[in-house]
C-alpha cells in the first residue's frame, strides 16, 4: 500500500530521517516504536504530507504522492487534537463531512459503542481529556479509510473504552485495513501488531514480528524486548563515542 525508499529528512544540519526503506501492506498493523526523538512523528508526518522528505520516494497503491488525493484513504488519528472549540462535537463532524465531501456511508459504530450521542451538543471546550480522544478515534473511522495512522491512539481512554477501540481496531484490520500506529504502551502494541518497525535517531534498527523481537535475546514481553534493544543500541553508541 505505501512503499517508501531511500527517504532522508533534514532539519537544517540535523539529519530526522536517514535512509528509510520500509512497506507498510494491507492487512498488516504495523507498529512504530523508538525512543522519543527518534523520528517516529517525522516519518507519519511525512507520510500525511504535513512535513515535505529532503530526498527518497514515497508510493501509494504504486504511484509516486505528489498531490494530496491520497489522503482521502487515510484516517488519522493524533495523539493531541487541535480542534476548533467554540464548535460542538457534532458540528465538527458536520464540517469534517463538508471537507472531505462524504455524508453517506460512514462509520458510526465507535460512536456508538461509546456513547456520544449525549456529548455530541456540547462544546469542545468543555469536554473531558477522554471524551475527546473518543471523538478523535470516531472521527479517524468515520470516513472508512484504507488506512489509519493511530498516534497513541489509547491514551487518556478508560479500560472500557480502551478494550472497545482495540476490538474495532483488529475487526478493520482483520477487513482489510492497513493500520499504523505508534505507542510507548508496549502491551497494546503486543496485543494489536503484528509488524513493528524500530527507529532509533532517524535510522531503521529492527523490522519484524513481536515474537522475532522478543526471541532476540530471549525476553518474555514486548516491552522488555523494546528496553533491551535500546540500551543495547545507546551502549553501542556510548562505546564508539569513548
């Protein structure tokens, strides 16, 4: 679905992406972890064309991302929404549905099964940290994207409505859907993935199973594995720069 090669991300000297050859297919939920400042914002950015690559190509279903038409596929969800408050939930679904020119066959459902049909008169301004995230993940549904970027995507969300977005997270993959997220929740990623790329100061460091991560070096849990492989890398590091 996306095949990206050769990308290199420059931020005057600083060098935020270098040399990334990565394909994220249908079918997969690929996860993105690494430290923080280790590129995993920059690359979904680029992807969404929010942050312009310094060299490499990025192809969607085979065709080089020149103009924004792809992105109509995409659902995204941010980890901090910047929604305008002075507008209710439901006027902001109104005008999202305006933007992208769709008002039938959306996808309700998580709307339902979190209960927003109450919350949905209210302002943005006065909701909860966790009824926003609610509305966030409806809204990254809403359109049946082909493919959704999931930035921490259960962040600020209750066990019950965590378990919720989870399930309709794996039932859209399980249709079909390419699925990116990233998440420093080390057991959500176990549970939803089965594909994670490891970044490490702009630079691709592990691409595999979980299983593959966690039989590395013997761990039994993902987020063991994860911290293992970083104090192996920034050891690395430290040895070569003494």
């Amino acid at each position: 679905m996306i095949e990206i090669n050769n990308l290199h991300k420059n931020f005057g000297k600083l060098k935020a992406l270098s040399d990334i050859d990565v394909t994220f297919k249908k079918g997969d939920i690929t996860a993105i972890v690494g430290p923080n400042g280790s590129g995993k914002t920059t690359l979904i950015k680029i992807i969404l064309g929010l942050v312009r690559r310094t060299s490499g190509t990025i192809r969607y279903n085979g065709k080089d991302i020149n103009g924004c038409s792809y992105r109509s596929d995409i659902g995204y969800m941010p980890q901090s929404p910047n929604y305008p408050d002075n507008l209710n939930a439901a006027e902001l679904i109104e005008m999202l549905k305006d933007i992208r020119g769709k008002k039938e066959s959306l996808d309700l459902e998580l709307i339902e099964l979190f209960q927003l049909s109450g919350e949905m008169k209210k302002s943005i301004r006065n909701l909860s940290g966790g009824t926003k995230q609610k509305i966030n993940a409806a809204i990254a549904f809403l359109f049946n994207p082909a493919l959704l970027i999931l930035d921490e995507p259960t962040a600020a969300l209750d066990p019950i409505s965590s378990s919720y977005l989870k399930d309709k997270i794996l039932k859209e993959n399980h249709n079909g859907k390419a699925v990116i997220l990233t998440s420093h929740n080390m057991y959500d990623i176990q549970e939803l993935s089965n594909d994670i790329v490891f970044l490490m100061e702009g630079k691709i460091f592990f691409r595999g199973s979980p299983n593959q991560l966690m039989n590395r070096n013997g761990y039994e849990n993902l987020e063991r594995a994860v911290a293992g492989l970083m104090k192996e890398l920034f050891d690395g590091n430290d040895s070569k720069n003494n």
